[in-house]
C-alpha cells in the first residue's frame, strides 16, 4: 500500500507502502526528548548570521486515528506558548541523529508522548510553508506528517494527551444529521469574501472555488477537506489566518471549530480528507475494528470517518459482495433488540483484488 509524502505535490501521487507494528523502543532520545512541539525549528534559527536562506529543520507530525463508539476520534496532546484557545496539538516532534528513519523516528515520538504503540502507518505529506512555526520569516521548517490507524487505549503519557472527536476541529465536515448548522453562518461569510473582491476575474476564481469546495449549486465532495479549511484561512474566517497570534474566538467555536496549535489543524484536515478517499479503495477501515464486530458497527465506522450517513442495505450487499467479512459463530448478547451476528474481515481479500474498498451509497440529503 503506498501513500505520497511530496512538498505540495499532488496529495495522489505515488503510494509508499505502510507498515505494521514497528520496534521504537530503540531510538535513544537522550537530550532531545526534552524539546516539545513548540521548539521544532530551533536548530535551524541556532547561528542567525550565517543562516542560508535554505535553511531548515525537520519535524515529524502524527494524525493518530480512532474510531469509539461510532465517533472518529484524534489524538492530541497540549503544549505550551501558543495563543489562548490554541494549545490543542497533535503529538510532534524533531527529527534527530539517534532517529535511524524518519518513521522511527515517529514512533518514538508518540509512544514518549502518549505511551500509544503505533500499527497501520502511512506517510501523509511534507510541509514545508515558510513561518509555518512563527517568528522565523526566512526559514522553511518542514514538518513530515503520517496518518496512523488504531484502536483506541487511554493515553498513558502526557497527563494532557487525549482522544478528541475530530469534528471538533471540523464542525462543517459531518453531514450525518444533515446539512451542519455551521455552514448556515460560513457560507455567507465566504461570499462577502468572494464579494470583496475588486477585479472581477479574482472574484470570479473566488466563487468558483467555493463553489466547488463547499458543493454550493453543487454536490458535497466529502473529501476536499483541505480545499475547505484552506479556503477559510484564505478568507481569513479562522484565528490560524492570523498567524501564531491567532487567538481563538469562543463566539465562533461552534462555527468554524476549535483551532489548534502552529499549523496542525491543516495537518489533520488532510489526514481527514485522505482517510475518507482511501476507505473507498482500501480496507483500511478493519484497522479501526475490533477482532470481531458486527455490520451496523462497521457501518457507524465508515460513516463516522465519511461524514454521511450510509443506505444500509446497499452498504451490506457491497461489503458481501466485495467479500469482506465472514461470520463467526459468536452472536452479541445483553442488547436491546435482536442478537446479530459477528463478524471478522476476511485479510484474504487483499490476496483477490487490487481494490478492495467501501464505496460509499449515502442517504439522500440537502447540501
């Protein structure tokens, strides 16, 4: 299985292979572990006279996913010297020498952080913005983010490190009880945006944009999460737009979510919108699942990681269909309402077919 990791290249290039279950434990983190998320970048500003304007330094960034109970979850960890509202983070990172690979490296991070061992892992995307971290405006920091996959354990690290439901962050992007609320108070906020601009080709290339992106006069595409959340910085409509300074606004939390420290709310709506195009093609979502599960369990996962609610029938005739599952002999007890059946994803099906994923058949709804 293989996922691109290019500097602002396009998110479907290429695929590197993922990996299980690896060894961190042998990364010597020595002096290093004492540096925190809000010091990547310090070795690269260290000797400011002779600074090349190449000068960078190298950060490793993990989107830890989970999904409890029917509801994605992210975990994030708290840091320090970040605007009010935004000590929220996802668990970071430099890359030091003691670090044999870049993944390793990771590894080491998180289970330092959160004690959480890592499985499914996959290169997500480098990002390499000037200033991503404030304060240094001629040095390109790179942050190398990976997208992990697990079940959920309580964090056993930082006493700040928690799951959170990743529409926390994201309020606009769960369409499951219908069109959010939140976009009622954004889409016309964007447009004074589109509005505000004075040459009309710009203005034309702004409504165009969000058209597109937010399915005004249009389908809803459940995988431009980015697009989204880039927009919103673009029309300054979240604290992130105002760089590190970027205070959250409490009024609008429920509108356009909670922000998050340096950059990392960018970082996990990519994640997002990766996560939701790959469960289409990939049976990435058993990575989520426990041993055995039932089919409305599995169908509360993908929905809880697509943002729709699914046709249940037509999401049970594709999953057998496409041999996902097999049933065991176990049946659920103690619930109210009919015992059901479990059941257990069938790894045989990655041997069968090149695609093997979950399309997805949502109820109908208003965009």
């Amino acid at each position: 299985m293989t996922v691109p990791g290019p500097i602002r290249q396009d998110r479907n290039a290429g695929r590197n292979r993922f990996h299980r279950r690896g060894d961190a434990h042998e990364e010597g983190l020595k002096a290093d572990e004492r540096m925190s998320t809000a010091e990547l970048g310090v070795t690269a500003a260290a000797d400011k006279g002779t600074r090349a304007a190449s000068a960078s330094s190298v950060g490793l960034v993990a989107v830890i996913v989970a999904a409890t109970d029917g509801e994605p979850r992210a975990l994030t960890v708290q840091v320090e010297g970040q605007a009010e509202g935004r000590e929220s983070a996802l668990p970071a990172g430099p890359l030091v020498p003691e670090h044999a690979t870049l993944e390793r490296g990771l590894r080491a991070w998180v289970e330092q952080q959160t004690h959480q061992r890592l499985g499914y892992v996959e290169q997500l995307y480098t990002f390499g913005d000037r200033d991503r971290e404030g304060g240094q405006h001629d040095v390109h920091l790179l942050s190398v983010a990976y997208l992990a996959l697990v079940r959920e354990l309580r964090p056993a690290g930082l006493a700040e490190a928690a799951w959170r439901n990743w529409y926390r962050y994201l309020p606009w992007e769960d369409f499951r009880e219908g069109r959010p609320p939140a976009l009622a108070e954004i889409e016309p906020r964007l447009m004074a945006w589109v509005a505000a601009a004075s040459d009309p080709k710009l203005r034309r290339m702004r409504e165009d944009r969000v058209g597109l992106s937010f399915g005004i006069g249009g389908a809803w595409n459940e995988e431009r999460v980015l697009e989204r959340y880039e927009l919103l910085f673009e029309a300054g409509l979240i604290p992130e737009a105002n760089g590190q300074n970027g205070a959250a606004v409490p009024d609008d939390l429920a509108i356009t979510g909670q922000p998050m420290a340096h950059d990392h709310r960018r970082v996990l709506a990519t994640a997002i919108g990766r996560l939701r195009g790959k469960i289409k093609y990939r049976p990435v979502v058993f990575e989520l699942m426990p041993p055995a599960f039932t089919l409305l369990q599995l169908q509360r996962t993908v929905e809880a990681l697509s943002g729709i609610r699914l046709h249940k029938q037509n999401f049970r005739r594709l999953v057998a269909q496409q041999g996902l599952v097999e049933e065991t002999e176990t049946l659920t007890s103690g619930n109210a309402g009919r015992p059901a059946r479990l059941v257990r994803f069938r790894r045989e099906v990655l041997l069968e077919r090149p695609a093997p994923g979950v399309r997805l058949t949502p109820t109908r709804r208003t965009v």
